[in-house]
C-alpha cells in the first residue's frame, strides 16, 4: 500500500488545511441539519401523507441508523481510509435525501430517512477524524469554532429553513436542498482530501461484532424512544427491548475477546485516557441536548414564551455553548493543564443547574438567561479537551475508530439523558402514558397550572450529569499534547 511521509515530516500549508476543513464542515452541515430541519415540518407532511400517527419515526428513523453505523465508518475509515468512507457516506445520504423527497406515504419516507441516516452517520465522525490526521493536537484548539458553528447552525437553522419550506413551498424542499449542497461536499472532498496523509492499514472487518453492536443500539435506542410515552417502562415490550439489548451488549463483549480483530480492538476500550473522556463528553452531551429539548418547553410553561420565542431565547444556552467549547479550545493550545478549563466549566456547569433547580420559578427571565449561557459556556468546555485527548492518546492508524466510538456514545449518552429527562418530567407532572410532554404543557398552561416545580427535576437532572462529567474528567489522565514533531503513541494492535 502506497503510503503518505509520516506524521512527523507531513505538513500542510495554511491554505491547504482551510480547504479541507471547508469541504469537511460542509460534509458535517449535511449530517447535522437533517437532524433539526424535519420537526417544524412534521405537522404539514403528516397532513399531506394522510399519517400523522407515525410522524415520530420521521425523526427517530433517521437517529437509529446514524447512531448505530458511527462506529462502523470509524473503522471502515482506518482500513480503506478517509477520502473512500467520506465520500460513500455522502453519496448513501444524497441518495436517501432523493428518496425522501420523492416518497408517496409515511411508510417509504421511514424507510428513505433510515437510508439517510446510514450516510448521515459518518460526516460528523469522519469529519472529527479528519481533522485528527491534518492538525496536531495541540494545535487543534483554534478549529474548534468551525465545528461548533456547524452544531449551531445546524440547531438554529434547520427548525426555521424546515418551517420557512414547509410552509411556503413544499416540504420535499427540506431534502431537495442536500443535492447542491451534497454534491458541492462530494466534489470538494473528493479534491482536497487527496492531500490527506494515509494511515489505514489493511485489515479485515468483524462483521459479527459490527452486527451485534448495531443490534444492541437499536433496541437500546428504541426502548428510550418509546418508554413512558408509547409505552410503561414496565410494559412487556420495553423490558423485551431492554433485556434484548443486554444479551446483544454481552454476545458483543463475547465476541471482542474471542474475534481474531474485533469490531473495537480491546487496546482502545482500555486506554483510560479513551475509556474516562468517552463517559465524561456523553454525560456532557446528554446534558446539553436534553436541556436543548427542554428549556423552550421550560419557557413556555414557566415564563410565558410563545414557541417561536422560546426558540429564540434558547440562543444563549446554544451560543454558551459554543463560546465555551471555542475558549477551551485556544486555551489548550497555549497550556501544559489543559483539562482544567473542562473542569472548571463542569463545576460552573452544575452550580448554574443547581440554581435553576433551586429556583425554577423565582427567577426573572434576563436572570434565567445569564444563568443558562452561563451553564452552556461550562458545558461547552469539554467538547475540545475529549476529542483531542481522545484523539491524542491512540496510534494514528486507530484514529477512526476510536473518533467513531467517541461519537457513538455521545449519541447514545444523548439518547439516555433526554429519556430520564422525559421520564422525571412525565413522573413530576403524574402523566399517563402516552401523553406527550407538549401536549401536557399545552393543557396545564390553559389551566393555569404551575410547572416550576415539575421542572425542578429535570434541572437536578442536568446538575448531576454535569458533575459526573466533571469526575470522570478529573480521572481522565492529562497526557502531554502532541505537536507537529512529536510521535504517536506506541501502535497497540
């Protein structure tokens, strides 16, 4: 296999790597956007396609599927490299955004989004692993902000593009607009990601192993769908799912032992420096995406916000966020404690949430959002420190891999969080089963119901993820961050 010069003598111009990360921020808006922009416009297709009873798995479709390949792309990327998987990825997405946009009933748009979600699931892995090859990690800090634009982007414009589309146009506008914008990524990623060193290695995929981890994510994943709203948590269905994604999760630890080359090697499971930044970012992440879900329903039935307004309102939490993860990031560049930040915005994190849970009613509206951009700045402090620590603390040629496992439990930490959101607020409000959070909000606004306390929970419950992430930062070990002459870790095959 022709091979590029290795990481100490490989050097990209300055001009070089603002191509590269262009056509890989373009390739992550693709991933990130088709996140947010079908939820304004989920009334309107639901009309159209005559099904608004299955309207939820539009959404979770397209969530089950990312979520369950990122890691397959990590280490499909260490094998055949990055330029190869990127451009597959963007290729299966544009041609799920085609079938989407063309489907005739609910039931082939479901299944046009799962193929969405299976391209969708590499851009933002595979971009993050990209940017590991190009940029030494202690240099790494000052890309950050491309990344957290593309998050905030994607969080902002997609309700407001797939509401604009919807209404004005057609809601098939919503998946149209990936085909310039995806083919533009194709084109540009497939130029500029010639330039990238080349670090794969030839080896052979555990499709077993690969097949049970996608296994024991779905039924995971389905279970927090559908607990406390579809179904009990104790329904059969539930604990069926649940037990199901359990003997999935033990067959798979089974199988790294046993395979010649598991799915993950063992060697990046058991690296601290991996195995402590994963847990921490995923209740991190858990926290900001549940709280994103949560605080524009906070300000509907607490302060009195329409929706539209409470979307707006949500911009200083968002923006905390990445402020915090854009400052993290230039601080390490120039430090030798580079966690300390994380570990002081954790803390400013669960201090802020704490508050709020104390006084989830008390507070005046500009003082809820000081307190909230400043519990996003906390929390957007760990986003940098994980990924480049994590990225730092394997051999290049496992650099895929160990990006796509980070990702998939960020995804999977989301997932949880927002579930035992859901479940604190539905046990708080003594729902039934079945009724929806909004639909609840709705009908205790009219009533004139008080929903301070019910929210007290899921503040607590954002104040304890934060401070967990806070000590599983404090265990991650602080290795010193590689520069352009520095050597990779030893490879551990």
């Amino acid at each position: 296999m022709n091979q590029s010069p290795p990481p100490a003598t490989f050097r990209l111009e300055h001009s070089q790597i603002r191509l590269v990360m262009f056509g890989v921020v373009l390739a992550m808006l693709l991933g990130a956007l088709d996140q947010t922009i079908v939820a304004t416009a989920l009334p309107t297709i639901g009309r159209e396609l005559n099904n608004a009873e299955a309207l939820s798995w539009v959404v979770t479709a397209y969530l089950l599927t990312a979520t369950a390949v990122t890691p397959l792309y990590g280490k499909l990327s260490d094998i055949h490299g990055r330029r190869a998987m990127v451009l597959v990825a963007i290729a299966t997405f544009l041609v799920g955004s085609v079938a989407c946009a063309v489907a005739g009933n609910i039931y082939v748009l479901i299944a046009a989004r799962a193929l969405q979600g299976l391209g969708g699931g590499g851009l933002i892995s595979l971009g993050q692993t990209i940017v590991g090859d190009v940029i030494p990690p202690r240099e790494r800090g000052r890309y950050q902000a491309y990344f957290a634009g593309v998050f905030v982007t994607a969080s902002i414009a997609g309700p407001i593009l797939g509401g604009f589309f919807a209404e004005h146009l057609h809601w098939s506008f919503i998946f149209w607009v990936n085909l310039p914008l995806g083919l533009c990524a194709y084109l540009l990623t497939n130029r500029v990601l010639r330039l990238l060193p080349r670090h794969e290695r030839p080896h052979k995929v555990d499709v077993a192993g690969a097949l049970l981890m996608m296994l024991a994510t779905v039924a995971l994943l389905l279970a927090l769908t559908w607990a406390g709203t579809t179904y009990a948590w104790t329904s059969p269905v539930i604990l069926g799912l649940l037990a199901a994604s359990a003997l999935a999760w033990v067959l798979f630890g089974w199988r790294l032992v046993r395979a010649p080359e598991p799915f993950i090697p063992p060697a990046v499971l058991a690296n601290p420096v991996v195995r402590n930044g994963v847990i921490a970012v995923a209740f991190a992440v858990g926290a900001s995406v549940g709280l994103s879900v949560f605080v524009p329903l906070y300000f509907e039935a607490v302060v009195g916000l329409t929706a539209a307004q409470s979307g707006l309102a949500l911009i200083p939490f968002v923006g905390g966020t990445v402020a915090g993860a854009t400052i993290a990031g230039r601080i390490m560049m120039h430090v030798v404690h580079y966690k300390r930040s994380a570990l002081v915005g954790l803390l400013a994190g669960t201090v802020t949430l704490a508050v709020m849970a104390a006084y989830p009613a008390g507070l005046s509206f500009t003082l809820v959002e000081i307190v909230l951009a400043l519990a996003g700045i906390g929390i957007g402090t760990i986003f940098p420190i994980t990924t480049t620590s994590v990225q730092n603390a394997v051999p290049l040629h496992q650099m895929g891999t160990t990006t796509g496992v980070l990702n998939f439990f960020r995804s999977l930490g989301s997932a949880l969080l927002v579930a035992v959101f859901g479940t604190i607020f539905l046990a708080s409000a003594t729902a039934d089963t079945g009724v929806s959070v909004q639909r609840i909000i709705d009908e205790g606004v009219r009533a004139g119901v008080d929903f301070g306390p019910v929210f007290r929970g899921v503040f607590a419950a954002g104040a304890i993820a934060c401070f967990i992430a806070f000590l599983f930062m404090l265990a991650m070990q602080e290795m010193p961050l590689r520069g352009r002459h520095s050597a990779p870790p030893a490879a551990a095959e």
